[in-house]
C-alpha cells in the first residue's frame, strides 16, 4: 500500500517536547548562548574621551598662538624684563610706574661714568612694583651684571602693607618663593598662595590667554559687524599698540596712552579731584627694605655700582602724605649712609604740575626733562 510522503515543515522555534515512559529520568540538553564580548574602556568612554581630546587640542592650538594673544594683552613685566635680557647691558634703571613713565633711556645713554661711556640704556619699570619684586626683576633681565644700576624708588616700594600678585607670579621660581618665605615671614603664606594660583591657572592656555583672546576677538568683530563691540575695539587697540611699542623701543619706555593724554595742572584747573592713593594706606617699613639691601649685596657681588634715586612727584601727594614721605626717605637715606651709596633727590629737578600725568606719573614732555636733567646728575655722579 502506497504511503503518501508527509510534507516537510520548518523546525518549530519552541524545543520539543518529549513523554517519558513511566519511572523513566528525562535529561534535556539545551544549547549554550553564545557569550556576548566584554566592550573596551575605549569603547564604554568614547564620547567622553573624544571631548577631552577635543579639548586637548584646542588649548594646544591656543598656546601654538601665544604671541598673538600676547600682542593683544600685553604682560608689561614679563615683555620688560625679557627684553632687557636679550643682551648686555651698560646702565640700566629699575623701579615701579614713576620709572616706566619718567625715565626715558635714549635720552641718557652715552653717558660718561667713571672714564667710561654707557652706551646701552634700558628701564623696567614695574606698574604697582614693590621693592621685592624689583630685586628679583634685576636678576632675571641681568644675565650680565650692567655697570651701573639706578634704583629709581617712590614711597609705595617700601610699603609693607602691600604685595604684587604680578611680581610673584611673572618673576619668581621655587627657590625665590622659599627665600621670600624666610627673608619676610610676614608674606610666606601669601606668596605660596599666589605662586601656586599662578601656576595652576598657566597649566590652562584657554585661561591664560582669555584676555588677549577676547581682545583679538573684539577687533575681528568690529571688522565684520562695525559697532558691535565699540568700547573693547579701543581697549584691544590701545593694548596691542603698547605690546609693539613695548617691542619695537628698545629701552624698556613705552608710555601708556592714558598717561599722554593729560596733564595734572589741568586738571586741577577743572576742578577734578585726584582719586585716593591706597598705594599709602597703612604705612609701615621693614620687610621690603631687605630686599633693598639685597639688591644691594647682588651689586657689590658683581661689581656693579648701584645708584639711589628718589623719583619726583607731585606737591600734592608729598603734602598730602606727608609723614609716609617723610619715613620713607628717612628709610631711604639710611641705606644710602650705611651701603656707601650715592643717593640723587629728584625733587631738585624742578618739575611742575604741568609735567605730570596725575599725582605720580609723568606726561612724555616731563619725562624728557627729567631724563636730560637726570643725565647731567649721573655725570657729576660718576667723575
């Protein structure tokens, strides 16, 4: 008898069941699941590694950048006292703003001294500068010993109760921090602080060139959208014209805009008030005076003669700060007596209210009187 074939189907996704006879142990085996692989840690954290990549990248891109940020933010103390150390020097003056703004170099070099003619002039001057930081400032642009150093000092440099953030972060190494800790305990605590801030926010190029970024930032868009950003195009301007001035004198003088602008005695005329000096609040000496001291040991190491020249200022602020003037030139003429050194007043050089800026600075005209007049001091100086 012809059995007809039983039509083929497909195996039933649901495993089969089998009956077990009676008193019968059925053992079903089943396939083992293949195992799924682990993934990596590269690929579990891609995302996140491709951001910080990303991140990477561009502050390396930013710091490859760095001089032109630079140009649009300049770092007066960094560009001062690199360029003086490009090379030797004959003279060289080092102080705070009184320096940067009234002691003009090519208007003295060439100046006789001791038989001899100091032909390479240069100045740091140091906005807000304290004596400290000037001793410091001299060993980083002095490779060379020069043959003279004039310290052109104002009362503000000896004032204990204020430090520069700028000094300690732009001048000093490890071992300046802990000579700082030892020789004036009384800054030990700010000094780290400072130095370690500076330093953490420098590991960052998108920190560190913020300012210049935003600068450079401003001038493309006014480029493109004109008055859009009016009042950060004259700020970004007038900085990266000072960073090329700053580049391109040579002597270290290269006076802020503000400071060509206006004159104090006119401003007296006007009415207008000077504001506050805080520069003075709290008056005590000492602990930056150890600093003057060791600029002066520096000097007589290298045979280098230093010189002490108390910048002029205006009456006003003599007049009106008239006991912290009077100890500061006391502290002043103590050291010149007990260092042997010479000691020039600059108010002799007969300045007015017309050759200054505001109280303390002078305009580019004062500047070059007091230089000329302050040439002819070094020469008697140095016969």
């Amino acid at each position: 008898m012809h059995v007809p074939d039983t039509p083929r189907t497909a195996p039933s996704a649901r495993p089969a069941t089998h009956t077990a006879p009676a008193g019968k142990r059925v053992v079903v085996v089943t396939a083992p699941t293949p195992a799924v692989p682990a993934r990596g840690f590269l690929a579990r954290n891609r995302t996140v590694l491709l951001f910080l990549l990303f991140l990477f990248l561009a502050d390396f891109g930013l710091g490859a950048l760095a001089p032109l940020w630079d140009r649009y933010s300049p770092d007066d103390y960094t560009a001062r006292v690199g360029g003086c150390a490009e090379r030797s020097r004959d003279l060289m003056f080092v102080g705070g703003s009184p320096v940067t703004e009234g002691i003009d170099p090519a208007q003295i070099a060439g100046v006789a001294w001791r038989g001899r003619t100091l032909s390479d002039a240069y100045a740091i001057g140091l906005h807000g500068g304290t004596a400290t930081d000037f001793y410091y400032a001299t060993k980083r642009a002095c490779p060379t010993a020069p043959r003279v150093i004039v310290y052109g000092a104002t009362a503000s440099d000896l004032n204990d109760s204020r430090n520069e953030p700028h000094g300690t972060r732009s001048l000093l190494a490890p071992r300046d921090v802990r000579e700082i800790a030892t020789t004036r305990p009384d800054a030990a605590n700010w000094t780290v602080r400072q130095y370690v801030t500076s330093k953490v926010s420098q590991a960052s190029n998108v920190y560190r060139y913020r300012h210049g970024v935003r600068m450079w930032a401003a001038t493309q868009a006014e480029a493109v959208f004109p008055g859009s950003c009016p009042d950060a195009l004259v700020q970004a301007t007038e900085q990266r014209d000072h960073a090329d001035d700053l580049a391109r004198c040579g002597t270290g003088y290269a006076p802020l805009k503000g400071y060509t602008l206006s004159r104090y005695d006119q401003m007296k005329a006007a009415g207008h008030a000077p504001p506050p000096f805080a520069f003075l609040n709290n008056y005590r000496t000492g602990a930056h005076l150890k600093y003057v001291h060791k600029l002066a040991d520096w000097c007589r190491d290298r045979d280098t003669e230093l010189v002490m020249l108390d910048m002029p200022v205006t009456a006003d602020l003599e007049a009106k700060y008239a006991a912290e003037y009077a100890e500061y030139r006391a502290r002043l003429a103590d050291v010149a007596r007990d260092r042997g050194l010479k000691l020039i007043q600059g108010k002799d050089a007969g300045l007015t209210d017309a050759d200054f800026a505001d109280q303390i600075h002078m305009t580019q005209e004062g500047c070059r009187k007091f230089s000329l007049w302050l040439r002819g001091r070094l020469e008697d100086a140095g016969r």
